[in-house]
C-alpha cells in the first residue's frame, strides 16, 4: 500500500513538473513572438542611416509591424505585410504643436499622392479627449483615414518615443524611412520618393 501512495506522489510529481515546463515553454513562445514583432532601436537606427544616406528608396530588411485600430468612423482597420500601394503612418496627437504644422502639410501631399500613396493619421489617444481629436482633424481638414491608438500598443509596436513621427512603408511592408520632423521640401521629397515605389 505504500508503494502505491509513493508511486502515485511520483507520478503527481512528475506530471506536475512536465506541465509547468510546458507552460513556461509556451510563455516563452508569446514573449519571443511579441518581441519580434515589434522594432527595436537597432531595426530604427538601420532604417535611419539608411534614409540619411540617400537609400532611401531601397528596402531596409525591417518588417513594419502589422497591426489593427478602430477608425474614427468606428470600422477596423488593419496594415501590415503586402499593400497595393506604399503607406505612410503619421502619429500624432492634438496637443502636439509640430503635429498641427505637419498635418496642414501631410493634407497637401495626401491631395498630391493619394492615387499612389495609401495615408494613415494615428491618433496616440491615451491622453487624449474625444472631442480634441475630432476638432484637430477638422481643423486641418485631414481627408485620410485616422486611426486610434487608444491603449497605445501600435506605438510601442513602432518604439515611438515622439511626436510627430512617420513611417513610410513599402508595398512589400517593409519600412523605408522614419523621421520625426522635417521641412515642408524634404517631406515632400521623402513622400515623392515613396510613390515612385
């Protein structure tokens, strides 16, 4: 009988100990995969140097990191991978200064390039109010599709660390250029370089 109590302890024991490896295998997993996905400072920095050396238009080998945010019309919207056309992502938010002086310009060159050029505003919202949002757009009259980053997940996807910053991306989805702010001449340049993608 106490065999059996010893044998059934070491089999409890052991199965125990299996599911808790398996587990934190399994966490593991998540934890590579998530950091995957996102960029780090060293994705940014080849990206940076890259644009700077006037290779802009070539691919940086750094994936844009996919994901999906509500509208400010309440439908989804996801990006990542493939795209019929290039994609620049703006973030931004209605308190930032420079966000008002880029978007008068981002309006210009979205009515110049939006044949070629898909155009996303990402509204960092976390410290945002409603009606702000919907002022600043109004305001500058933004014509393309503005997404909000309500929880701020897209931005820590792209390592963000301010605003504003935009993202061109490829039709491939890789990034080609990332920068925080810039004149209104090299924008339009950058810009024109990614529609001749």
């Amino acid at each position: 009988m106490k065999k059996n109590i010893w044998l059934i302890a070491a089999i409890v024991l052991i199965v125990t100990l299996a599911t808790l490896q398996a587990v934190n295998n399994t966490a593991a997993q998540k934890a590579n995969t998530a950091e995957d996905k996102s960029l780090d400072a060293e994705a940014l920095e080849k990206i940076v140097n890259q644009a700077d050396s006037g290779q802009g238009t070539r691919s940086s080998g750094v994936k844009a990191p996919a994901f999906t945010l509500k509208s400010i019309d309440n439908s989804y919207v996801s990006i990542g991978g493939k795209s019929a056309k290039p994609i620049v992502l703006n973030f931004w938010a209605s308190w930032c200064d420079a966000c008002s002086v880029e978007a008068l310009e981002l309006r210009k060159l979205y009515e110049q390039f939006k044949d070629q050029i898909d155009f996303y505003g990402i509204n960092v919202t976390t410290e945002e109010k409603p009606e702000n949002i919907k002022d600043f757009i109004k305001k500058n009259n933004l014509q393309y599709p503005i997404l909000l980053d309500e929880h701020k997940h897209t931005a820590d996807l792209y390592e963000l660390h301010a605003l504003p910053t935009m993202f061109l991306i490829d039709k491939e989805g890789y990034i080609i250029d990332t920068f925080h702010v810039v004149d209104s001449l090299e924008l339009e340049e950058k810009i024109g370089r990614l529609a001749k993608k």
